[in-house]
C-alpha cells in the first residue's frame, strides 16, 4: 500500500483505483487564516463514501501560527465523518514571501491541535530541522513527526537520503505516482515506532505501538554510527559535528548534556519505543530513568529483575570499570548464543573490550565468561512478547550460558525459539504459506512455522524475496516491515516467493 499526500494540484480521479492502492490519504485543508483548498468538499465526500481514512493540513503562516490552526479546525469540524483521522501542522518555509513560522508560534499551533485530545501529524523539512527541534522533541505521544526529504527525487526512495532518527512518516518524493491520483503526487514510508494501524486506525487517542524486544532493537539499529557531538548543533545528525566533549540527542532529551551518555542513550530508546512518553518509559526500566548506569542497576536490582547469569535478548548488559564502584557501562543484548554475547551500546567504540567513553553507537561482542560483566536488568516489555521468549537455561556465574534457541533470529528481530502452536492448514491458494496462529512476533519464528524456506530467513538479505514479493520495497528489515508481514502470515496471505 502507498501513503500519498495530495491537494487541488492532484486530486483523486478514481476513487475504487484510490482505496485499493492507498492505505489512508492525506491532503491540504488550509492556508494561513483564509485560503480553503478548492477540492475540499469533495476530498472529504470521497473519502467518507469509499470508507478511506484522511488526515488535513494547514499551511501555517508566520505570525498567524496559531489562529492558522484554528482556521483549520473551524473550517473542518462541521464537515469530517467517520473516516477522518486527525488534523496535521505543516511548518515550512512560504515559498511567497520566504518567510517561515516562528518556533515559538508552531509550538502554540501544535500545542491546540494536541489539547483537542486527537491524534496529530506535525509536518518540517529536513533542512528545518535545526529550527524547530525543540518543537518536534516536546510534543505529545499521539503526534506523530512527518518529515520531508526528497534527496533524489525520482519517485523512489534512496536509502542515501534518509530522514532523521525518531521521524515517523518520510515524506521521499514529490515525484511519485498511486493509482486513483492524478499525475504526479507527493509519497511516504513509514520509519518509526508508529505502523499503519495507527495512521489508519479511528481512536481519537494515540495508542503506540507494542513496546516488544523487536521494536527496541530495531530502533537501536537505527542509531548504530551516531558520533557524540563537539557543541550543542546538529545533535540529530549522525556524523556532522563530531567532537569528544559528550553533546548528544539522547541527553538532550533529558534536559543535560556534555556528560557521560551510555546510560541516557539507553533511556532514550526506550523512551521513543514508548512514543516520548517518559512516565512509560521509566516504568519499562523498573521506575528508574537516569543517566547513571549503577542507578539503573539498583532499580532492576530492587524489582528483583536483575540476574547475574543466563542473559535474554532485550536484556540490559551492566558492566564495571574504573571510574567508582558499580556500574560504569551499559548495553542492550541483541543477540546471544551459547558463549558469546552480541551488544549494541552508546559512548563505544569498536575497541576491544569494554569502553565507556567511546564516542559513538556500536555493535559490540563479549564473551559470556567475560570478566566485566557485572549482570543483566531485565525490562518490563510487552508481556504477550515477554512469555514467548525462551526461557534460560545452564547455571553459570556471571557469563553464564544460555539456551541457544534464545538466538537472534535477524536484524530487526531477536530472540525466542519459534511457538509452538500448530499453524493452520494452507490458505486455498497454492501462491501463499500457511496461515500462521503462534503468539510470536518474531519474524523468521513466524516464517519458519509457515514454512519460508531457511534459504529466505534469518538475516533481512535473505528475507528481501519474500518482502519483495508482498509488496515490500526498499526492505531494511525495520520492526514496521517486519510486522507487515507477520501481519499477512497470520491472514494466510503471504505470497510464496
């Protein structure tokens, strides 16, 4: 399914072609305080008869921020239907007079439209980011970030081109086409913890995505490279402005910076797992969210969540140094076999051994025996996720080993031994594996029990085929991809390669 967004520029022409290609659709509503898009009216009549979900923007104006939003929400509200999804704030520069909206004037826009209690889209360009970071960082869990970056701008998305971490929905091309829409339309792809559903689904509050072992690894996947900074600029950058005084987005969430950060990059990506929504994301770390790995450690320690041997995937690796007593380091587990223990961690490098003041993210490897690690915090996930982990075994110290079903089975997902639940007969259709009926969400659990062939499982590469041939291009093996197809195996539609 494709995610255009559109106005009077390039309207829909085919309704029955629209919802068949279309997932949800987004168009212009408003401009500044007067203008009305011409397809309005219809736009909405459309998508209300064909059941198609739609969101509106607002082209906001500098100086006029707010009542631009509010000129929305009054033009709107007497006629959206079911179907309608929320409202969005599209901050960027006016190409008539080269102005563009004052932070502090998108903040109080913003700031309405969430106080409204619905879901939200804010919309910058990539080149804007730096003005309206704190913006995009303060707001609300049920607004979702929607971010513009065209690079190429060919109708396809380049991986050479990518959006900022934590954005949820890429805005890649003004250039792309979908079925049903006239010409050539602006196109989207979904990058953070926010799926489909949430776009598509008519809950007027947000409900975020699982907070699942997967979906953290993903997302740290996503930061592995990042270079701590020289100064306070270009932290959402992962390369510009690299430095060795400890400036970081992760810290900077937190409202610190120019300190030690393996533990607040932990923080944070729990805290984007769980939509920016702190009070969630310190409960996952056992009611502590601090920059001070041996804090974290006591909070597992006093939830009785802390283990000194058989790791879990997810699982949050506590290491000692030299600079006090405790913890001095921290990692998240990725993967974990009978001896060895894969990591992906802030404040690192590659260096051998622990370091913990690196620089940068890395994936990192251990020895299960290996004398530094101190233990392992385990945090509260999804417990539907939770209970189909594999459950430790062997008695070793502090490196102890651990079930080798326990394996990471890619990149974006890890973990557990596939269910055991039976999956159901085949669908009626030769073109499609079994119908699959497990509790696991992990993906190659998922493909082995319907039987992908171990040829298209275990590393994203090998399952590009198979999300090639269900309408998945550009395949990164991100948890939003991943679940697409968990999605179809468990209708009994995922096409056989």
């Amino acid at each position: 399914m494709k995610y255009p967004d559109i106005s009077h520029h390039h309207p829909v022409n085919d309704w029955t072609k629209a919802k068949k290609n279309a997932a949800f659709l987004i168009s212009k509503a408003t401009q500044g305080t007067s203008y009305v898009d011409d397809t309005l009216d219809s736009f909405i009549a459309g998508c209300e008869k064909n059941k198609l979900p739609y969101w509106l923007y607002s082209f906001i104006t500098r100086g006029k921020e707010l009542e631009s939003a509010k000129f929305l929400v009054k033009t709107c509200k007497g006629k959206v239907g079911p179907y309608f999804r929320g409202y969005c704030l599209d901050v960027e520069k006016d190409p008539a007079n080269g102005t563009y909206p004052t932070a502090s004037g998108a903040k109080k826009a913003l700031e309405y439209l969430e106080s409204l209690g619905g879901k939200v889209l804010l919309y910058t360009g990539y080149g804007d980011h730096e003005k309206y970071k704190d913006v995009i960082r303060e707001r609300k869990s049920s607004t979702a970030w929607w971010e513009a970056r065209y690079g190429e701008n060919n109708g396809s998305y380049s991986s050479r081109y990518p959006c900022h971490s934590g954005v949820d929905l890429h805005q890649f091309t003004s250039l792309g086409t979908c079925p049903g829409i006239s010409g050539k339309c602006d196109l989207n792809r979904m990058t953070g913890t926010k799926d489909e559903a949430w776009f598509t689904g008519a809950e007027k509050t947000t409900v975020p995505a699982k907070k699942t072992v997967d979906r953290l690894i993903a997302l740290a996947e996503d930061e592995v490279g990042y270079l701590e900074k020289k100064s306070n600029k270009d932290l959402d950058h992962k390369t510009k402005n690299a430095g060795k005084n400890n400036y970081t987005k992760y810290n900077a969430v937190f409202g610190v910076n120019g300190c030690y950060w393996c533990a607040y990059f932990i923080c944070w990506l729990f805290y984007t797992l769980c939509g920016n929504n702190k009070a969630d994301a310190k409960k996952m770390l056992c009611g502590a969210l601090s920059g001070a790995c041996e804090t974290l450690r006591q909070a597992f320690i006093k939830q009785k969540r802390y283990y000194v041997k058989n790791p879990k995937v997810g699982d949050l690796v506590f290491f000692k140094g030299t600079r006090h007593a405790g913890a001095n380091h921290i990692a998240l587990a990725v993967k974990v076999t009978k001896d060895k223990l894969y990591t992906i961690e802030g404040n690192t490098s590659m260096g051998k051994g622990v370091v913990d003041n690196g620089g940068g993210v890395a994936k990192k490897t251990y020895a299960l025996s290996y004398s530094k690690i101190m233990g392992y915090g385990r945090p509260v996930y999804e417990k539907d996720v939770e209970s189909s982990q594999a459950k430790p075994s062997g008695s070793a110290s502090a490196g102890g080993s651990i079930s080798s079903s326990s394996a990471s089975s890619g990149n974006a997902s890890a973990g557990s031994s596939p269910s055991t639940s039976s999956p159901d007969k085949p669908s009626s259709s030769a073109g499609y594996y079994k119908k699959y009926t497990g509790k696991s969400e992990r993906i190659d659990d998922v493909f082995k029990a319907v039987g992908v062939p171990a040829k298209f499982r275990d590393t994203y590469m090998k399952r590009k085929p198979v999300a090639s041939k269900n309408g998945i291009s550009n395949y990164k093996g991100s948890a939003t991809q991943n679940l697409k197809l968990v999605k179809l195996a468990k209708a009994g539609k995922l096409k056989k390669v």
